[in-house]
C-alpha cells in the first residue's frame, strides 16, 4: 500500500498496533475483538505482538501475533508498504520475538504455538551468549569461503557491535552470516603455568 494507505501512520509498528486494535459487534448483540498490548518491529521486517482477545469486552486470553513486513518509505512506485499476517498457532518461521513479549502470553496446549515459543526461545539462548574480542570459537561444521579457505574454528575480531573473525591461525578477516544464530562452542584456553620449584634443602652431615 501507499502511505495514504496506512492511514497517516508513520511506521508499519504503529500502523499494525492499530490496525489488530479493535472491537466489533456480532449479530447477537455482543462484541468481541482484539487489542495490542506490547509489540516490537524487529529487523526492519518482521512485526511480533502480544494481543488480548476480547469478548463483549472481557480480555479471554493473550496469543502472540507476526507480521512479516515489506517496508521501503522511499520506492519508487508508491507503494511502500505491504504485510502478511499470522498467529503463534500457525507456526510461523520467524522466531524472533523479543522475551518481553512472550513473557505475556497465555499458556496454550496448541503444539504449533508451542513449538515457535520453544524456537523464540532457543534463539534468545543464542543471541544471550557473551562475546568477546579475541574468544576462540569453534562450529560443528567447517564454514567454506570465497577466497578458499574452510575451516571450523575461528577467532573473533570484536570492534563495538560489529563482528568478524580471523582464521585459527589468526590470518584472514571473514564474516558469518547470521552468526549470533548458529550453534558453535567456546574453545578452552589452554593456559601454560610456571613451574615453581621449591628450594632445596642443606645436606645433612653424617655424624
């Protein structure tokens, strides 16, 4: 859609926070609806929520909703924005979801949603892992790259938020792709301790 599409809302955040916030009136006279109670546009392309399900205004429960979004405010045809909605039971595959947002969902025995709560958390796991300049790090399997090199343990180059890797045997400057995302391992340090020897003691003279 256009921006005079998203009904002189900004950003899709703002735009979807409205558009899943409503009430309407069933044919018997009661109402139901939804409404957003915490959301997060993560990565400039997936929407998450936390949304109440309402009935005749009483919040029935919590579910999570994703939103995977196309946003370019600067396209040339117009036509900036543009989304695809789905609920937790759905399964979706983004599994991005910010932990606060979880944290106020309903409990649930719908083994879809289950299992993506299970991935969001899996990949907070993940993204929780310390990072630091200079860690040996090592993948289960060897990471192929474009100037030859293949290899399975690397060290990190940490500059602020930015990451990269040097090869095992610190040669290179490499990048992995959605890094924070894959399983790999800490490699030990192997420290070598200074022997101290204890002094010796005098000889003792026979008698």
């Amino acid at each position: 859609m256009t921006s005079a599409g998203m009904g002189g809302h900004a950003t899709p955040k703002a735009y979807l926070d409205t558009q899943f916030t409503y009430s309407r009136t069933d044919d018997g006279g009661g109402t139901r609806g939804m409404r957003v109670i915490d959301s997060a546009f993560v990565g400039n392309r997936v929407w998450y929520a936390a949304t109440e399900i309402l009935a005749d205004g009483e919040v029935q429960y919590v579910i999570a909703l994703v939103c995977l979004v196309r946003w370019n405010p600067k396209a040339k045809d117009g036509y900036s924005f543009a989304y695809k909605d789905m609920e937790e039971s759905m399964g979706p595959c983004e599994a991005g979801c910010p932990a606060r947002i979880l944290r106020l969902l309903s409990p649930t025995a719908k083994e879809s949603a289950l299992d993506w709560r299970r991935r969001c958390l899996m990949r907070l796991r993940l993204h929780a892992r310390k990072v630091e300049n200079g860690m040996r790090i090592r993948f289960p399997r060897a990471i192929k790259f474009s100037d030859g090199h293949s290899g399975t343990e690397f060290i990190v180059v940490k500059r602020g938020e930015k990451i990269t890797f040097h090869s095992s045997e610190g040669h290179g400057h490499y990048r992995i792709s959605h890094f924070r995302d894959l399983s790999w391992s800490v490699v030990p340090e192997t420290r070598i301790h200074r022997t101290v020897f204890a002094p010796s003691l005098p000889s003792a003279k026979a008698a």
